[in-house]
C-alpha cells in the first residue's frame, strides 16, 4: 500500500510519489526533491497553483510549525521556471 499525503495548497489527499516535499531550512522554504531531508516536512503538488495557494493560506508555516514569515521566493522561482 502506497504512502498518501495531503496537499497543504488543494487540501486533497494524493499519493506521496505524486506530491513534492517542501522543508524549512532557517527562514528560507527548501524544496526536497529527495524527500530524505531531517525535520518536519510540508507536501505539495507540483503546480504553481497550489503552491501559490500554500502560500496566500500561509499553509506552509502551520504544516512546519514555523513562527514568524518565511521566504517563500526561492520556491516560487523553481515553479515559475519550470510551470
């Protein structure tokens, strides 16, 4: 049985291969393309859309359990380049 995650942009559930796993390094959000990185990690589709909406919702601090603001332009730019 494969592993489902939920998408903190959508809100819907997805298998874990279909998901992209987004970790907190300092302030700054880091893709994990690996999934392997150590700490709390965030799943989203890898869509500018939900992305985009994880960070209108502020989802991405919750599903870490960051306080404070976190520097989402390094994400941003990864999806912008690549759709």
């Amino acid at each position: 049985m494969e592993p489902v995650r939920t998408c903190v942009g959508c809100r819907a559930r997805a298998p874990r291969a279909t998901l992209t796993r987004v970790v907190a390094f300092d302030t700054q959000l880091v893709l994990d393309e690996s999934a392997s990185m150590p700490g709390r990690g965030a799943w989203v589709h890898a869509t500018r859309e939900c992305v985009d909406a994880a960070i209108r919702r502020r989802a991405f601090g919750r599903a870490l359990r960051v306080s404070g603001s976190l520097d989402t332009q390094t994400l941003q730019n990864h999806f912008q380049r690549n759709g």
